[in-house]
C-alpha cells in the first residue's frame, strides 16, 4: 500500500493539485468567502484523476500485482493526504487570524465568514462531499467524473452558502465571531464526524463498485 501511495503522489498526482495546496492562503482573504478555499483544494485533485484517466492509469494500477481494492485505497489514500496538507496550513492561517489578527481591520469588521472554528468545520464537511460524492461517483466507472463532480460543485456551493447565512440569523451570531465559541465547535465537530465516517463509507462503496467493473 506504501508503495502505491508513493506512485499516486509521484508518479499519477499532476503537477497543479500540488499548486492548488496554495489555495489555503484563501483563509487570509477579507470580504470573501473563504470555505471556497476547500473546493478550490477538490479542485486541484479533480486534475489528478483527469490525468489519470487521460494516461489509463486505473487499468495501469490494476494490471499491477496488487488487489483492486488496495486501487481504490490508494487513490482514497492519495486524496486524503492532498486534504490533510491542505487543511494543516488552513489550521494554521485560521489560529493566526483568530489571535494576532481576530482585531485589526478588515477583518474585525468582515461581513462574510471569519476564520475560526465554525470555518474549519465546513471545510471539513467539503471534503467529505468531495469524498462521498465525487470519489464514490467516479468509481462505479472508474472513468466518467464529469456529473460527480458537477453535482460536488452544486452541493458544495450550498454548504458555503449555509455557513455565509447562518451567522446572520437570530441567535447563530457566534459562528462568525472572530474568536472561539461553542457554538462554533458544534460545527466543528460536525465536519471531524462527516470527514471520517463519509469518507469510510464512501471506501467501502467505491471498493464494491469497483469490483464489478469490467476494465
């Protein structure tokens, strides 16, 4: 599985997923709806799996001694860790507009969603649409992307939506608030949970759409 996961992220992964690694500086973006930085991360691995099917490398990987389950768990693997990059330098940038910056203008007087726990949630929850939907989508043909992916970019858009209106109602003020509240680790944890159990569910599905498909 090592050794799969190192031809993924050397060999499959195109050049421009790692590039789009840089779009969690979005986190620092005033007046701009930072939970897009997610979906621009999807983004950049949609082109590894176009890549990949432009160079066959699914029937590529699966001619290799290896099982076509241990197929999908390196690309699930592949994905996986593009988002935990990703994610670490999101962490990073949201702790720091959190404290040394959670007062200075302007992001004191931000309109759309601040970086703070509520934003870290709903990345999370992108991931696991891009992880269920698309990821599970593309492997019951293990070539077709396009509609996956059409319908990531919908349900997606929505969770940002959500999380830009939410604030704004009566009594849901302390999601955009600069600083940590509880309220904003509800949201949190909601993202942790659908992450871990969308993208284990979503393992198992591919695993079995996979085994079915004739190459």
């Amino acid at each position: 599985m090592k050794t799969l996961l190192r031809k993924e992220m050397t060999l499959t992964a195109a050049p421009i997923t790692y590039f789009f690694i840089a779009f969690a500086v979005m986190t620092m973006f005033p007046g701009y709806p930072i939970v897009m930085s997610g979906f621009f991360t999807c983004l950049g691995i949609l082109y590894t799996f176009q890549f990949a099917r432009e160079y066959n490398d699914i029937l590529y990987t699966a001619l290799l001694p290896v099982s076509r389950d241990d197929v999908v768990r390196a690309k699930f693997a592949f994905t996986v860790c593009i988002e935990a990059m990703t994610f670490l330098i999101t962490i990073i940038l949201a702790i720091v507009r959190m404290t040394a910056l959670a007062n200075v203008e302007p992001y004191a007087s931000n309109p759309l969603m601040g970086a703070n726990l509520a934003f870290l949630g709903y990345v999370l929850i992108v991931y696991a649409l891009f992880n269920t939907v698309f990821l599970s989508g593309f492997f019951k043909t293990a070539y077709k992307y396009g509609r996956p992916f059409i319908v990531f970019c919908v349900v997606s858009f929505v969770v940002a939506a959500v999380g830009e209106v939410l604030p704004h109602l009566p009594g849901l003020g302390a999601l955009g608030a600069t600083t940590a509240e509880p309220l904003q680790g509800v949201v949190l944890a909601v993202g942790i949970l659908s992450f871990a159990l969308g993208t284990a569910c979503s393992l198992r599905a591919s695993m079995r759409s996979f085994s079915r498909i004739d190459l």
